[in-house]
C-alpha cells in the first residue's frame, strides 16, 4: 500500500515504536481525517470515525478510532483494500465483517453525510471547505 497515492489509503508497513502504524495519507492527516463509516451488518453509512490508527501491537492487531461525540474503540482485525475515498477494514471482533470507511469532503457532506450528525445544517452552512469540515470536527471532538 502506498503512502503517497494521496487517495485515503492507509500505509500498513511502518510502524511507530509505541506499534501504532503509521499512517498513508497524503491529501490528509489521518489523526485530522473524518469518516463515514458502514458497518458489515448495514446497508447504510450510519456514523463517523476520527483519529483513526492501526496498531500493530502483540498484545493488539486492529484500528483505533473516536466515533464523536461517544468514545474511543479498539477493533481487532486488518485493513482488506485500500479504496479511492478510504478503505475497507475487516473487523475479527465487534459487528465482524468488511467495514467501509469513506473519507469526508466537503461535497460528500453537504449531499448526504450531513444527515448523521445533529446540527448537521447548521455545520453545513459553517463550513466551506474540506479542510474546515476537519477543523470543525477535531475541535469539537478531540483526541
């Protein structure tokens, strides 16, 4: 997996010396990215995630990530594909399956995801860029 596709995509090669891996994206900073997640048992994108990390750990291998305004999660399992807007994660624990996460912007937002989130019009009128949709999030919500 490449770190420099600039798509979303997550690097699951280097890792930091705490076992968290290191991070792939180049158009965003996964610890400011926000997704739309889907779960394996939905048809339907039904929540965010934030500050996404995999862990590459012995006594941990999976992805931990905020799912504002709620908690933290610590998910047992492995990025499967690596997707144009974000990429798909395989979950061994909770809600086990392929889960989709999709990379927010501004125009994905405004068209649908605004919708999973309370005060999702007023954020809309709030914001004009992606970059401020981060923004928005991250000092909401931060890690």
């Amino acid at each position: 997996m490449s770190a420099n596709k600039g798509d979303g995509g997550m690097d699951n090669k280097a890792s930091d010396e705490q076992g968290r891996t290191k991070p792939g994206f180049a158009k965003q900073n996964c610890r400011k990215a926000v997704y739309a997640i889907r779960f394996a048992d939905r048809d339907k994108y039904s929540g965010f995630a934030m500050c996404c990390q995999l862990w590459n750990r012995e006594d941990f291998k999976g992805l931990c990530y905020l799912t504002p305004p709620d908690r933290p999660h610590m998910i047992e399992g492995a990025v499967v594909k690596e997707t144009k807007q974000g990429f798909v994660y395989k979950s061994n624990g909770h809600a086990p399956g392929e889960w989709e996460f999709k990379a927010l912007t501004i125009e994905n937002f405004r068209k649908q995801f605004y919708k999973l989130v309370i005060g999702g019009e007023e954020i809309v009128r709030s914001v004009e860029t992606t970059e401020e949709l981060y923004e928005w999030f991250n000092s909401r919500f931060p890690a």
